[in-house]
C-alpha cells in the first residue's frame, strides 16, 4: 500500500491550454473523488467514481471538465481551454466504501498554475 | 449558507493548553463528520470520524458531536507547536458517501 498518488505534482499552463491530471487510489478502495482546493478554502467536491462508474458530479463542474476511471483503477480529470480561474490544487482522494469511518486518503495534490 | 461552517481564525493557544476547535452544519441528513489536519501545502490527513452523539477520545483528541444542535468540535489536549496546522470540519451524508467540507480553522500554538 503506497498510498494516494497524483501526477503531476506541479503544472504551469498558459491559458486556453488543455491539461490532464492522474490519480492512482490506494489498490483495494472501490471509491475515487477529485475536489479542488484554493488558498484559505476547503476542499470543494468536484466528481466521485465507485469503480468505473462515475455517480456524482458538481454543478460548479463546467464542460470543460471531464473525469475518467476506465478500468476502475486509476482516474484522470482534464480540463480544456483552461482559464486562470482554474488555478489551484486538485487533489484526489479514494476509500472503501465498506469502511464506515475511514473517510477518505488523500493523495499529494497536483497544483494547477494557469498563466 | 455553507453546508459545513468554521471559524477561520487562527486560533492562537501556548503550547500545553487545549485548543477548541468548533464545526457547524446545516443538512440534518448529515451522519458522518470528520476532523482533518493539513499543514501548509501540503494535503488534509484524517484525524478523527465521530457519527455518534457524545464524545470519542484518541489519545489526545477528542471530537464531540451534538446532532440536535447540528455542531462538531474537536478538543486537542497538551497542545504542541507541531499541531499548528488548519484544521478542517467535514461531513457527510449516507446517501452521497461524498465529503463537503468546512473552510478550515488555522490554529497557531506559541511555544
């Protein structure tokens, strides 16, 4: 068990570009979320995955956000055309739904700096 | 309204006190709520879960949880500069299984 990863863990992007972040949850959580956290606010929920099926999306989630988990395992959120209003630190997270109390395991973050 | 509210704080404690640290919510459907601690730049690490009226003690946290009052707090005892960290409120309801959090409390402990 190695944890939460995320890659990158730094991206600088000028505007308009596309981006694409991973997420590698810990091997047996059945659950993936993303959020997205800005400086001196908590971590705002963005989408979450059991398995490969995606069962929740924010309405601050625009189109020009897509989540994928194809094979269940790992996940990746991209982000189109993206606007410097997109700048900050996307973190995933996953856990065992089974588990009642374990709330999630967050990964390091990936922070998203759009020039 | 937030879902999940804090105070922002900081909570400024000299080290040995116990620092309080309080949550309010609004969703009544909320069952679950989790304190989580995040040092600066780096990402939020599980404390404690409470989903049960009462207190429930881990070494030298402890969260308290009112569900008529809908509020959440966590006490940490002999508090040390190394707790210096904000301290995030989350809850969540069974229906979702997704977290929403509070803004954070920023505590500071002076040695």
């Amino acid at each position: 068990d190695t944890g939460v990863s995320q890659d990158p863990r730094h991206k600088i992007t000028k505007r308009g570009q596309n981006v694409t972040f991973r997420c590698d949850p810990i091997s047996e959580h059945n659950r993936l979320y993303w959020y997205r956290q800005t400086l001196g606010q908590g971590p705002e929920f963005l989408t979450y995955f059991q398995n490969e099926a995606q069962l929740e999306k924010s309405r601050l989630l625009s189109d020009r956000f897509s989540a994928e988990r194809p094979k269940g395992s790992f996940s990746t959120l991209e982000i189109q055309r993206t606007e410097q209003g997109d700048s900050a630190m996307y973190l995933c997270a996953s856990s065992l739904v089974e588990q009642l109390g374990y709330g999630y395991t967050f990964g390091s973050g990936t922070r998203l700096t759009v020039v | 309204q937030k879902e999940v509210e804090q105070n922002s704080g900081p909570l400024s404690v000299p080290e040995g006190a116990i620092a309080s640290l309080n949550c309010t919510y609004s969703d009544r459907g909320s069952q679950s709520f989790f304190w989580y601690r995040q040092y600066s730049g780096k990402s939020p690490e599980l404390i404690m879960f409470i989903y049960s009226n009462g207190d429930k003690e881990d070494g030298r946290f402890t969260a308290q949880l009112n569900k008529a009052s809908q509020y959440v707090s966590l006490l940490i005892r002999d508090s040390q500069p190394s707790d210096s960290a904000t301290y995030l409120c989350a809850a969540r309801m069974d229906s979702s299984y997704k977290l929403i959090f509070g803004s954070g409390t920023r505590l500071l402990v002076r040695p």
